[in-house]
C-alpha cells in the first residue's frame, strides 16, 4: 500500500508490482497507510481518515477532521488514533470510525502517534511531546522540548520514548513520567534529524536514527 500526491493510494501485490486496486481521495496523500484487521488506514490533505478494504478497496467510512491530516495513523486494541493539521490528536472506533475523543495542542501535528501501556503519544508543532490516556483522552503530562518544532513520531521501548525533537538532537524520556533521561547531539553537527529513531536490543540496546547531511 502507499499513497501519492496524485490523490491516490495503491495496493499492489507484492510479489510482482501490479495493481490491485487504487482509491481516490479529495486531495494529495502524505500520511504512509497502515493495514489492520484486513482495513487499511490513511489520512488525505482534503481533511479526511479513510477506512478502506485491504482486499477490494472498497471504502468503509471516512472521518472529517479540521485541516489536512499528514500524520499516519495507530490502531490500537480497536481504536485508531490519528493527529491532523488542525491541532487535534483524535481517537476514533476503527470499525465505524466514530469519534471516541479528540485532544487538542498547540500547534499542528505531523507525526504519529504511538500507543503502549494505555497511553497514546504524540509530538506536537508547539515544541512539545504529549502523553494522553488512551481510553479517555486525558493528558497525562506533557514535555517541552527548547528549539523544537516537528517532534518526530516517538519509538518505545523497555519504558522509554526516543524522539527527535530540537531539529539536532534525539531525546530519551521515561515514558511514565515524561522526565528527560538523556539528550544525544547528532554527529552531523547542525544536520537536521527528522527520521524516527528505531531501537534494536542485543546485549544492551542500541539507539539508531538518520540526519539529514
């Protein structure tokens, strides 16, 4: 599956590249579509989540949000959370997609979100990194990160979030409390990190990210 700027998204067979399907939507597609429980999840510039079946690309729902929605979608234990340009962080049903709850920061938000232990959390153009009750909506803490604009989507692993925050930096944080554990400076210098950090554990764990040379 993946979508494109020319309003659609395909689904192609994997083992050899031909089409199975395609879907319109109102407008470009930067959000990158999930697939679960045989529905694919993306989000469209023209305001909209689609629900779409992996298998005919038939559409299930769409819901409407505020502004354009560039963040890729979460589902969790039945319920997709997805942020949108209009500031909100939205918890929708993933199989009628009603809305369970939305949060609101205070910017935008572009990356998505991460779900573990019955917190959902996100970073926000506002500079900071938001944890909210998954089943609520409630915020939980939040954490402000100096210089930062993009957060990127937070990785969890053993109860710890790294993210890319300030545009040079990768950030840990417990995730329970949100308190820093440490701050690592790239070794580009003023390079840009704004890829998602991936943890890989053996014999200790090793943190790895891209910059932007």
């Amino acid at each position: 599956m993946l979508g494109s700027v020319d309003k659609k998204i395909y689904a192609l067979d994997a083992a050899i590249g031909t089409k199975k399907w395609d879907f319109t939507t109102g407008a470009r597609i930067d959000s990158s579509p999930i697939v679960s429980n045989g529905i694919v999840y993306v989000g469209s510039s023209d305001k909209k989540l689609y629900a779409l079946d992996a298998t005919s690309g038939a559409k299930k729902w769409d819901f409407t949000t505020g502004s354009d929605v560039s963040s890729s979608p979460m589902v969790s234990d039945g319920i997709v959370y997805v942020g949108s340009g209009d500031k909100k962080l939205y918890a929708l049903d993933a199989a009628s997609g009603t809305k369970k709850w939305d949060f609101t920061t205070g910017a935008r938000i572009d990356g998505s979100p991460t779900v573990s232990n019955g917190l959902v959390y996100v970073g926000s153009n506002d500079g900071k990194l938001y944890a909210v009750d998954a089943a609520t909506g409630t915020k939980k803490w939040d954490l402000s990160i100096a210089g930062s604009k993009n957060i990127s989507s937070p990785t969890v692993s053993n109860g710890v979030l790294y993210l890319n925050g300030d545009p040079t930096k990768l950030y840990a944080v417990d995730a329970a409390t949100g308190t820093g554990k440490w701050s690592f400076f790239t070794t580009g210098g003023n390079a840009e990190t704004q890829s998602s950090p991936c943890v890989v554990t053996k014999n200790g764990t090793v943190v790895h990210w891209g910059n932007r040379n």
